[in-house]
C-alpha cells in the first residue's frame, strides 16, 4: 500500500506515513494525518485534524497533471490550522500559516510568512511569495501567481480558463499574476491571465477582465481605471 498511514504515539490519534520527517520541538493536534515522504521543520506548529501529503483525486475528464509527486516541504516554525488538507510537492515557507478549512493543492509554493485565510482554495502550480496575506473562503485558481507583499480580500475568485472546459486539449492555461504589494478588495473577480500591477488597487467587487497598470486604481463592473494610487500610500510608507 503505497500511501498507507499507521498509528503513532506521538500525539493522540497520529496517524504517519512511511519515511515521515519530523523536526524538534512540534506542537501536533490530535487526530493529525501525515502521508508518506512528508517533512515538517523544526518548531512547526499542526493542529487538530490537519491532512498533511495528500495525493490528488482527480476526476476522469480532469486537465490536472497526473505525474508522480515530489514529497510535501513545511517549513520551519509554520503554523497549519484546523482542518487544513496540504497536498504532496506543495511547500510551506518558514512562519507561514494556513487557515482553518483550507486547501493548498499539489506543486503549489507559499512564501515565508505568508497567510492563508480559512477556507480559502489554493489551487495546483499556484505561486504565492513572501509577506502575503490571503484572506478567507478565497479561490486561487492553478496557475495563479501573487508576488510579496499583496494584499487579497475575502472571497476573491481567480480563473484560468475563459473557455470554462470548451477548449482543444493540451491548451496551456495562464491564471493571474497580483503584483508586487497589490491590493484586491473583497469579492473581486480577476479573470485568466490578467495582470495587476506592482501597487494597484482593485476596489471589492470589481470584475478585472484587462490587465491592470502599476499603481492604478481601478473598480466596477467591467473594472475602469479611475485614479493612482497617491505616494503616500505605497507600502514603503507603512513598514
């Protein structure tokens, strides 16, 4: 049985993998699953009813890759909440937290001290650098890419296929790419292969179908640049 898990006595319900690595000094919750190859860093902290190193069920008619995985990386000192399930070959960076109830899926990297809120969907091969903060019951959709510093309100929706499934096979598909310190407010829409810029600004609830310039200021429905985002609101002012 090649992803089979056995009882351990280092926490109660423990359940472990073959050729698990954990670090010193962990705080494990109960009823914790951790599949084969997995390793936790030193000082991390799991909570109740985590799944750690989950292979993908992917459906029959599903564009997902279906090749081996890589094993599951959580760094030193992160924080999986909850609930959470993390997927084999996805990273965790050192201090990151992943938020009660949520997803990270299969090749998918969050930067150090990065948060994901609880219930938020992160997609597979989906990138997320250091210092972002993603709030809760959020969709990253594969391929998604957020770079430092971005801010990502509640309930935002990304995609990656305008065609939603109606396309000739082998299309590559291309998510978003949030700038440097962007900010998307709550329930926002970003669609495929948009980009937002380094500093902008989409108001919540705004639909984003075009690319969004640096330090714009866009909102509505489709959303139209209305403003700059003014000097003394750029992050180097808020460190």
């Amino acid at each position: 049985m090649k992803h089979c898990v056995h009882p351990s006595e280092l926490a109660p319900s423990l359940m472990l993998g073959h050729e698990v690595e954990l670090g010193a000094e962990l705080k494990l919750g109960g009823g914790v699953v951790i599949h084969s190859g997995t390793v936790v860093g030193d000082g991390c902290e799991i909570e109740d009813g985590v799944v750690l190193g989950k292979h993908p069920r992917l459906g029959r008619h599903s564009a997902a890759r279906a090749t081996k995985l890589e094993p599951l990386v959580v760094e030193a000192e992160a924080v999986v909440c909850t609930g959470a399930v993390v997927y084999a070959a996805a990273r965790i960076g050192e201090r990151a937290i992943v938020g009660d109830q949520s997803q990270i899926r299969e090749r998918t990297t969050i930067g150090a001290g990065s948060v994901v809120g609880r219930g938020t969907s992160v997609e597979s091969d989906v990138t997320i650098g250091s210092g972002v903060r993603v709030q809760s019951n959020c969709f990253l959709a594969p391929h998604t890419v957020v770079h430092d510093d971005a801010f990502v309100g509640p309930g935002v929706v990304t995609a990656n296929d305008n065609t939603m499934a109606r396309h000739q096979k082998g299309l590559v598909m291309r998510g978003p790419t949030l700038g440097r310190a962007c900010r998307v407010g709550a329930g926002a829409v970003i669609a495929p292969g948009v980009d937002v810029g380094e500093e902008a600004f989409v108001a919540a609830g705004a639909v984003v179908v075009s690319d969004v310039l640096p330090r714009a200021v866009v909102m509505g429905v489709p959303a139209r640049h209305v403003r700059d985002v003014p000097s003394e609101d750029l992050l180097e002012r808020w460190r």
